[in-house]
C-alpha cells in the first residue's frame, strides 16, 4: 500500500499496486517497464473513492514511439542551435524521416497552452522570448528544471500526466 493520497479524492492509505505497463522496446518483440497502475481501494469499507490511474516512469512519453532521453536531447540541440533538423539528427541519427523534426513540433504547438500551463505552476516563463514559440516552451522546461541533465523526465515525474 502507498502512502499518499490519490489524485481524485485525496484520501491517502488507500492505494494499491494494480497491474504493470510496459512499452514496445527498441529490439523487436521486447518489452520495457514504463509504470505502475494503481487502484484507490474502496472495498471492504476503505475510504478510496475506487478509480484507478497510472504511475508512469520516463523510459517512453505516454502514447508516443520515442524514448524520453532522445526527446530530451532534441529539447536541449534545438535550445543551442536553433535549427529542428539539425537537432532531431543529433538526437534521432537512425532516422531516416525528414519531416519527423516538424510532426513532433506540431504536437508540441497543439498541447502549448496546457504545457505552458502546468509549467507556470513550477515557476515563472523567461521573459526574453517569443511566448508563443516551441523554443520558449523548452526553455521554459530547461529552466523549471535547470539542476537537472534531464529536464524533460524531471517534467513528467513532478507532473505524471501525457504531455503531447
């Protein structure tokens, strides 16, 4: 049993371990632990409110083919250089897609405003750029997180939710 509380109803003792999510691997046919289901427990009078949700880790972002450590690569190559092909092949060098750099600043530029949101919870955006850009956004993210070499795994760990 987990210690604290749930997200839905706040209660906390009531949380138990459900069931295992695991995420396609680079091999083909191998599998990576990603998370942890988890059910507030509402049975034989426990106070949990009975939803169940998932405990992510940051091998795979949620619902998406790419591992976080290369997301977060990119994330930090756009930052110096500016240019999103450039830093997709650094951080992507077995790709062989051209468009792959612009697809995935596409969903960047549709979920901007709830990333935006939960990141102005941790702390206030820099001021000296565009507040609508992809490249804000990241630094945004790079200074939330400025300890640390993985500022993007930082994000989904402090926030469990799916960012794009």
């Amino acid at each position: 049993m987990f210690k604290t509380s749930c997200p839905h109803c706040h209660t906390s003792g009531c949380l138990i371990k459900h069931s295992k999510i695991y995420r396609t691997s680079n091999i083909k046919g191998k599998y990576i632990f990603h998370g942890q289901r988890v059910f507030c427990n509402n049975r034989d009078s426990k106070k949990g409110c009975g939803h169940t949700f998932a405990l992510t880790l940051t091998v795979k972002l949620p619902r998406l083919n790419r591992f976080t450590s290369q997301i977060n690569s990119f994330l930090i190559h756009y930052i110096t250089s500016l240019i999103a092909c450039l830093a997709w092949n650094m951080s992507h060098p077995d790709c062989t897609d051209i468009t792959a750099s612009y697809r995935f600043l596409k969903l960047v530029k549709r979920s901007f405003f709830s990333l935006k949101a939960l990141l102005c919870t941790i702390t206030k955006p820099p001021d000296h750029l565009d507040p609508k850009s992809a490249l804000s956004l990241f630094q945004h993210i790079q200074s939330a997180f400025s300890n640390s070499k993985k500022p993007l795994e930082d994000f989904l760990l402090f926030h469990q939710k799916r960012l794009f």
